[in-house]
C-alpha cells in the first residue's frame, strides 16, 4: 500500500450550487437503465447467503477489508459487500475466500446502480449502510457523478437504515447532507478521531497515514415518513 495521498484536489472550493435542482431532476423523473444480467446473479447469491436477521452494506467496498472489520464488529448481522472492481475485491484473497454461507459476510462483484435498486425494489431496509470514501469525482463539471447528486439517491434512501458516509473531502459530506436535507432527512457531520488500528478501509488507513481530516455524515434513513421533496 502507498503510505502518502494528496489531498483531493477540486475547482469547487464548496458545495456546488447547483445540488438541490440536480436532486430535485432526479426525484421528478425514472431512471430506467436495464438491470445486466451479472448484477442479477450477484444480488441473488448474495440474498441467498444472508444467515442474520439483519442487514448492512458496505458500499464500494474495495478489497472487503472494511466488510471483514464490520462482519466482526456487528455479529449479528450479515455484511454484504459490494464493488464492481473484481481486480480490487480479490486483493485481499482472503476475504474473497472466505467469505460465504458460513460467515456473516459475503463480498459480491456487481454495480451499485443495479444492486442497489435490486435491493430496494426487493423492499430490503437495511439497519445500517456504509459508503466509506465512494470516489469524490471533485471535478466540478464531473458533479451528478457524486452518489447525492446521481439518480442513486433515492435508491440509497429507501433502503433505510443508519447511513454512514465517509471522505477525506468535506464538500462530499456538505453536499449529501444538504441533498438528504430536502427530504427532511437531518444528518450529522463530524470529523473522525481513530486510532490507526481503529481505521475501518485501507483508504480510511491511507488517508490516516497521510494525515487527512476524515469527515463522516451519519443520517438516520429508517424513518420514511419524510421523502416528500
Ligand atoms: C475510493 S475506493 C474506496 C474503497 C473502500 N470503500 C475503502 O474505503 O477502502 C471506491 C470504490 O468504489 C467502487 N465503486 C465505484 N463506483 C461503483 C459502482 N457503481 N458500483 C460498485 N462499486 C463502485 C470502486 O471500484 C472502488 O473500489
């Protein structure tokens, strides 16, 4: 692992002004993109592998180590990670190997964008949902690529549960926050004090090491009685 990382580098000095029309765009209108057949398969092994009552997900998971250190920390529930990137979810074989029906995690290769509404329309709440430091796309120009401002965020709120979204750039944070705000959801934004052993991702671990401010917004989402935009 690379022990140095720059700190994210973007033309947008703070929220982009433009979140709440982008949201707004989207919760106006269907996104219809075909569910690939691979995302299909992965989601139904990955329901088929659940052995707790309850569920979390770990979002972009990378290599599973995150998935790995959530499984041990929640045991009572079951863990799916999930990343499109098969080159870095078999990193760590470990994870890859070992996780399956008789652990409570599992790591999956499959798009969030379909996944993610599998889930959903599959009526799955979630108690918690982790998305540890998603890619900050900190191009201006690149701004409905961030998950707050994609056609995701709804998906990401009826899957419910106690969502927790970490990055090493606050705009990230500040912009999910003031999307989820439009739908009354309040979240709290604060900066994350860990220990090195304490660190959840090997991105968390790098940008530790780099020494990065990490920000995290935690969000209630189980109550749903507030999604009218
Ligand atoms: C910056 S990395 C963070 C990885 C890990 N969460 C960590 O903290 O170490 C972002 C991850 O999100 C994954 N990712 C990005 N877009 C995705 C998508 N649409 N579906 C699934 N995974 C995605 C990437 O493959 C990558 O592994």
């Amino acid at each position: 692992m690379e022990y140095s990382s720059k700190s994210v580098n973007s033309n947008q000095a703070g929220p982009h002004e433009k979140v709440g029309e982008i949201v707004l765009k989207h919760w106006h209108s269907e996104f219809k993109r075909p569910i690939a057949e691979h995302n299909y398969l992965a989601y139904q092994k990955a329901k088929a592998s659940i052995n707790r009552s309850s569920i979390i997900f770990d979002s972009g998971c990378g290599n599973g180590n995150s998935t790995a250190n959530l499984a041990a920390q929640y045991p009572d529930s079951f863990i799916i990670g999930i990343d499109k990137s098969l080159s870095r979810l078999t990193r760590n074989t470990d994870n890859w190997h070992r996780s399956g029906q008789d652990k409570n995690f599992i790591l999956v290769r499959a798009d969030l964008i379909d996944f993610w509404r599998l889930a959903a329309d599959d009526n799955i709440k979630l108690l918690r949902h982790f998305i540890l430091y998603p890619n900050p796309w900190p191009k201006k120009q690149h701004v409905k690529r961030r998950w707050h401002t994609s056609p995701m965020l709804k998906t990401i709120m009826s899957l419910g549960g106690q969502l927790e979204v970490r990055s090493n750039w606050p705009v990230y944070i500040d912009e999910f926050s003031s999307a989820l705000s439009i739908f009354h959801f309040c979240s709290q934004k604060k900066i994350l004090t860990l220990d090195f052993a304490q660190c959840l991702s090997d991105f968390e671990k790098k940008y530790h090491q780099s020494n990065h401010t990490l920000w995290q917004l935690t969000a209630d989402l189980s109550i749903d009685s507030h999604h009218h935009a």
